[in-house]
C-alpha cells in the first residue's frame, strides 16, 4: 500500500501540465487583480450601488412632484403648515398631545 501511494504521488509531482493549469487557474480565479473573484465582488458593489441610485431617484422624484404641487396648490401649502408647523386659522385651537414612550411595567 505504501509504494502504490508513493507511487501516486511521484506521478503526481511530474505532470506539468496539470500544475501549470491548476496554477493558472488560480491566478486567474483569484489572485490577479482582473480576477473572476474580484470581478464577483465589483459586480456585487454595482448591483448595491444601482439600487442605492434607484431608491435616490424615487425619492427625488416623490419630492419634485411635492414641490410642485406645494408651488400650484394652495390646498398643499395649507395641509403642510398645519401637519409640519402647527399653524392654525383664526377660529381654532389646535392641541399637540405627545406621548411618552416608556414602559413603566419593567
């Protein structure tokens, strides 16, 4: 058993061949800086990033459409100064009641 394995291994170390591709291999795959690892984790960075830039333009476009109609609509400008700022008309009291988030049970 011990000389077939010797063997095996001496056959082993004098395929050039195979060491030559598994090196490139290696290289390829992981050390160079061109490599598929690499090019798996940049891919994965540009996949995070595009939805990064996708969620920006959502919320740029939900804010333009804001504006717009705060600059058209009176209505708007209306809602926004009694929810944003508290501001009221002449005839009405307005209450802001905050609540007190702590737990007294613990």
């Amino acid at each position: 058993m011990g000389q077939r394995l010797k063997n095996f291994c001496w056959s082993l170390i004098h395929k050039k061949y195979l060491w030559t591709i598994l090196f490139f291999i290696v290289v390829v795959g992981f050390v160079d800086p061109n490599s598929f690892w690499h090019r798996y984790e940049m891919h994965q960075q540009n996949e995070e990033l595009r939805a990064e830039i996708k969620d920006f333009e959502d919320r740029y476009n939900a804010d333009t459409h804001e504006l717009n109609e705060l600059e058209h609509n009176p209505e708007a400008v209306e809602r926004v100064a009694r929810v944003n700022l508290y501001m009221k008309t002449a005839n009405e009291d307005v209450y802001v009641i905050e609540s007190d988030n702590t737990n007294t049970d613990e």
